[in-house]
C-alpha cells in the first residue's frame, strides 16, 4: 500500500526489487542498531578532527 516506505523504520528498504546496495547511500544506525551510519560522508567524520591554524605572512 502507499505510504508503507514512510512507516518503516529501518536504514534501507527493498520493495519488489533485489538487495542492491549503492556506494554513498547511508547504511545502519537506525534505534540501536549500531553506532552510526556506514559507508557515506558522515562516517569519514567520525574520524577526523578539525583544526583551524591562523597565520601571518609578513
């Protein structure tokens, strides 16, 4: 039925269609499932740390 996609809480979904997997798509960390999300710009975060360094040139 319509509106089921929106009524199910999980981090991926697969209705009439295979278990294809694409590269950049968030996976996992939905309720306590995890530590986070996997495979996407939000995980390379989770290991860095950001520095601001100011300088003065002459």
């Amino acid at each position: 039925p319509a509106g089921t996609k929106d009524r199910i809480q999980t981090g991926y979904v697969w209705i009439n269609n295979s278990s294809q997997h694409f590269m950049g798509a968030p996976f996992g960390g939905v309720k306590q499932s995890g530590i986070g999300r996997e495979e996407c710009f939000a995980e390379l975060l989770e290991f860095t740390y950001t520095k601001n360094v100011n300088l003065k040139f002459g």
